[in-house]
C-alpha cells in the first residue's frame, strides 16, 4: 500500500494507492490511521475496493467497528466507489445518512472525497 498525500486549504489529506484490500479489520483501520497520522493526514480517501466486502454488508458489523475507528480518532474518510449496484435498502441509509454527517462519505469521484474532506 501506498499513501499519496494531497494538501488542499492548509489541511492534509492521504490517499490510499492500492488494487488490494486494505482494510479487512479493525486493526487495519487503526494501522492506516497511524500511518495517515505520521503525515498529519485530517482524512483519508479509500477506494470500495480497498474495504473487505463484508464492510458493506451491514449484518457483519464489520462497518460499524472500522467507521467508529476513524471516529474516535477524529480522521476524516471518503470512500469512492458506485455505490448503487448495492440492493440492500440498509446500506443505501446507511450510505446516505454518512453523507449527511461530517467525518464518513461515500462519493462517486476523487474531487468530490477532496473537497467533502477539506470543506
């Protein structure tokens, strides 16, 4: 895995550059938020296939462990990916509902998981 750090608005932002699963754990969360932190990342930008699939189904609370990592570390984190091929009405609230918030989206393209993270 690589990280490419991206400043935008005086803040830090860490990419994550990876065709493999990187976050199959809580404890990779924790690890990825220790490494964005040695940049003094606010946020970081994963793609869907960088999260175990398990994450987006919500019976595993694989979702709900990894998203309250980055919670209570205060790290911010985008997801991209296309989000609609995903039938379960759960998870499209889910999805929404992070949107909504300020520390988790779930967004169609890198300028998008940018600017969420940096505004």
């Amino acid at each position: 895995m690589e990280l490419k750090i991206i400043e935008k608005n005086n803040q830090c932002i860490a990419e994550v550059i990876s065709a493999d699963f990187v976050i199959t754990t809580p404890q990779d969360a924790l690890d990825l938020i220790a490494e964005a932190g040695y940049y003094e990342a606010s946020g970081v930008i994963l793609k869907e296939e960088n999260l175990t699939p398990d994450f987006f189904d919500l019976r595993s609370g694989v979702a709900g462990e990894i998203l309250l990592k980055f919670s209570n570390y205060r790290v911010k984190m985008a997801v991209i990916g296309q989000f609609e091929k995903y039938s379960s009405k759960s998870l499209q609230a889910f999805i929404r509902e992070s949107n909504r918030g300020k520390e988790i989206f779930f967004v169609p393209d890198r300028e998008i998981a940018i600017s969420k993270i940096t505004g």
